[in-house]
C-alpha cells in the first residue's frame, strides 16, 4: 500500500511522525493528570502537568514545521538552509509569478537580455524569441567551426532569466582570456555547444541549459534554419553577415534575410498567440530587432495577435547602425521592414544623460535619440513615456522600471479594449 512508502528509508519523515505521536502523548498524560490535580489539588501534579503541557506542544509543533518543510521542498527545491517562513514566502512569490501576464520579448543581443533581468520579477510566463544572425565573436566561431546556430545571444537571454545562483550565472558568462583555441569563448557557449553535440539537437541544449540555470519563461531561437543578415546601403552596395554590415558603418537603406523563406519555431508562434503583451526592443534595430521579424511566420503572428505590442526604443544611438536616426527613423524603418500594424505604442526614455556620459558617446560617434514625437502620435501610435535610464559606465535601461510602467500602460490599454 502506498501508505506505507512513507515509512520506507531515506525519506525523513518517520522521526517526525515519532516526535508527534510523543508531543500528542504528552498532552494525553497531561489530560489525565489534570483531572487528578483538580481531585487532589496538588501543586507538585499541577506544575509537572504544566511543564509536560509545553514539552507536548512544543514536540507537535516542531515534527509539523519539520513535516511541512520537507514536502515544501519536494515541490520546490530550495536552499536547505532558509527558515521554513522564508520557503513558504518564496513559493508564494513564485505561484504569484506564475499568475503573471504572458509575455512575449522579441529581439537580441544585450538589449533583449537586459530588458528580460527586470521582465521576470513580475511574471514566469515569459517566452524571448531570439535572433540566431550573429557571426561575431564567439558565437560567430561556434558557428563556423562547429555548424550550429550561434548560441551567445540565447546563452545571454538564459542567464537573464536564471533562478540558480550567482556562481552558476557567473560560470555561464566566464570568457576565456588564455588559450589556443579557447580565448575568446564563454563557458556558456561551449556549453550549449556540447550539449547539442551530445543531444543532437540545438532545442534541447537550451531546453536543458534551462534546467541547469533554473530560468523563470523560456528562451527560443526564432528560427533553427541557418540564416544570414543581408544589408544594402544608401550608396548602392551591400554586405552579408551581422558582423559586416556593422563593421562598414555605412547608411543602411535595407535588410532581409537569407533565405528569405525560413520558417519560425511553431512553439514561438503559438507563444505570440496566446501573449498579453508583446515588447520589441531595446536593442539593434537592423541586427537584432528587425531579424526575428523579417521570418514571415512571426511577423504574421504578431499581426494577427490581440496582444499589446510595445517597441522600446533606445535611449541611444547606435554607431554604424542607426547613427543620427530620430525616434521616427527608428520606428519608420520597423515599419518599412513589417507592417504598420506590428506595434500599439513606444516606449521612450525621457531621462536627461548627464554631460561626462555624453561626451563619452560623442566619441564613440553616438548620440541620444532624438524625441520626435508629434510624428510617431499623427500615426496614431501611443507614447509611453519613462525616466527609466541608468548610468554607470554605459546609458542602459532599468529593466523592471520599463515593465512597471508598460504593465501600467497595459492594464488601461486592456480595460479600455474591454469596454
């Protein structure tokens, strides 16, 4: 009987159990005690009654607390060492996560895994698509060498959403600065590598690199094919590879990819499907923003979703990419490249950049983007607007800022769609 599985070894209970049959004795003794107290009026009976009263209650309680921990952790692995409240605050924490909107992060590079670090403290139900068009760096080696679908961008995005801790995220991330062959490489993208060697299959890598770093959501290649980012510029030329086009640092009148008929993952269709809120951006608008939805299949399914879709516009401009585009530019050419349908609103940062950061972008040739945005609301798109920049050594974005405010934003959008 499976009653009985619960005294069998190893499983911990049965000292429990022990402990609160002795406390629930204790208290029995202390019952038939009592009545010979009241019948002798003894003191000494009255004041050993007492003393095994509090033994009993004291016994009961901790074989409970103890019981309830242990199928606490059984549900949900937790650090050993956390106080039996702090457990059950957590797996609140986190059945409250799960009750989260369904969002949809599209995008990639740092922009992508940023914006995903401050999207997880207000929901599980997370899905990033990420653009698979890097041919630089360590990825770009990854995929030369060994024929896979580059892996940093998703190794970023994986580590942005990881419950593990610290020293696991920072194993992940850990570069190799020494070493023929190594140099160069993170251990995350080894990582996934060999474990798609190993599975034979990309998917299943990042599904179990999942697991490894415990991530709130999911992560998804926005396509398995390999794919290469094609650029025309203004003058005439073009340029294929990620990596290029952003090396020439010319004026780009186009992208598309190739092939052009590659087909999405049917899980990040039916993601976008069934989302709440679809953000695009922050990040490079043609390298990886506009990648993901150049594949048809995606970008027909954030048209016909009912979702709230947001792009987040960069608080910067991008050298060799997107330099002295306006907020219009930027989503004038998201549009050029899609549909005039794919977003509802843009989010812009109205945060000033103090003096010492700008000149530190002077000289990289960028810029803040200039705020437009008379043209982007006569197009009927609405403005969200945020102070929601950091600076330290670079203007970034405080990710869970961003969704605070878009969570505002959706919460009238989506009573004022139900009225």
């Amino acid at each position: 009987m499976n009653f009985f599985k619960w005294f069998y070894p190893g499983i911990g209970i049965k000292r429990w159990i022990s402990l609160c049959v002795l406390g629930l004795s204790f208290i029995v003794v202390v019952a038939l005690l009592t009545v010979k107290t009241i019948s002798k009026s003894s003191v000494l009976l009255a004041s050993f009654a007492t003393a095994l009263l509090i033994l009993g209650i004291f016994l009961i309680y901790t074989s409970i607390k103890n019981m309830v921990r242990i199928f606490i952790r059984a549900l949900m692995p937790l650090n050993s060492d956390d106080p039996l409240v702090d457990i059950v605050y957590q797996k609140r924490q986190v059945d409250s996560l799960l009750r989260g909107p369904r969002i949809v992060a599209i995008g990639g590079g740092t922009g992508l895994s940023t914006l995903l670090s401050g999207v997880k403290n207000f929901t599980s139900n997370i899905t990033a698509i990420v653009t698979v068009t890097d041919t630089g760096g360590s990825s770009g080696r990854l995929r030369d060498e060994m024929d896979i679908l580059p892996p940093g961008d998703i190794r970023n995005c994986l580590v942005a959403l990881a419950d593990a801790g610290p020293l696991i995220r920072d194993l992940f991330q850990y570069r190799f600065q020494l070493g023929e062959g190594l140099k160069g490489h993170s251990f995350g993208n080894l990582f996934i590598t060999a474990l798609s060697m190993v599975t034979g299959d990309f998917e299943k890598a990042i599904a179990e690199s999942s697991k490894v770093l415990a991530i709130r959501g999911r992560v998804l290649p926005s396509t398995l094919e390999q794919v290469t980012l094609v650029g025309e510029f203004l003058d005439g030329t073009s340029a294929e590879g990620e990596t290029n086009i952003t090396d020439l640092g010319k004026p780009l009148r186009s992208i598309h990819l190739q092939p052009d008929n590659c087909h999405a993952r049917p899980e990040a269709i039916d993601a976008i499907g069934t989302a709440d809120i679809i953000l695009m951006g922050p990040g490079s608008l043609y390298t990886s923003i506009l990648p993901n939805l150049l594949i048809k299949d995606i970008r027909d399914a954030v048209l016909r979703s009912d979702a709230y879709k947001v792009y987040i516009l960069n608080a910067m401009t991008q050298p060799g990419e997107t330099a002295g585009m306006s907020a219009w530019d930027h989503l004038r050419v998201l549009l050029d490249h899609t549909d005039p349908r794919i977003i509802d609103a843009c989010f812009v940062n109205t945060t000033p950049i103090s003096e010492a950061m700008l000149q530190r972008y002077y000289e990289k040739g960028a810029a803040p983007v200039k705020l437009d945005l008379e043209k982007i609301e006569e197009k009927g798109y609405q403005i969200i607007k945020g102070n929601v920049i950091k600076m330290d050594e670079q203007v970034r974005h405080d990710a869970e800022l961003v969704m605070k405010i878009i969570l505002e934003h959706y919460a009238a959008y989506f009573k004022k769609m139900k009225d």
